[in-house]
C-alpha cells in the first residue's frame, strides 16, 4: 500500500496529466480492503480519501468505521463526531456514535 500511495501522490502532482480521481473510488478501494482483512491498509485509504474530500460527511463516516473494526475507538469517535458535523442527517454515524460512547 505505500509503494501505491507513493505513485498515487506523483501521478496526482503531474499537472500535465492533471487526472481524475473520485471520491468513491477510493471508498470502494477501502472497504475491498477492509472485506480482505487489510484493515491499516484500508485506514491509509480512507486517510487518503480525507485529505482530498476534506468537506465530505462520508469520507469521515468510512474512516470511522474502519477504526471501529480495527479496535481504535477514539479515532472512531473522533471521525464519526466530523461526520456529523459535516452531516446532522447522518443518522449511521450518529447511532454508531451511541454504541461507542457507551463502551
């Protein structure tokens, strides 16, 4: 996952070729490798994914979840709290939220 973080950030900084690249791509990336049982190369993803949406309730909500299932619950709190202020509607992170402010 480094080697491809790497790439991604020279392919990303060569305006010449000024590619694309999609909010929901990298989710789908993240959660194929948290299905695999990757789960710190899934959180480098959604990290990733972070940096780029910065303003994007979801990207917050993905994080989070992948440090629930990983164990880290402060982290979890943390991005799900964004999330929702990003998203008051965001009733996944807020349900998620209770059940971890409760452990």
């Amino acid at each position: 996952i480094d080697a491809g973080l790497r790439k991604y950030q020279s392919i990303r900084s060569d305006k010449i070729n000024d590619l694309y690249f999609d909010e929901n791509e990298f989710n789908a990336t993240g959660y194929r490798l948290m299905g695999a049982g990757k789960m710190n190369d899934a959180i480098e993803i959604f990290k990733l994914n972070v940096k780029l949406f910065p303003e994007s309730f979801n990207v917050y909500d993905s994080l989070a979840e992948a440090y629930m299932k990983s164990g880290d619950n402060d982290s979890a709190i943390q991005n799900y709290k964004k999330s929702l202020e990003l998203n008051p509607e965001n009733n996944n992170a807020r349900e998620k939220l209770k059940s971890l402010e409760n452990k």
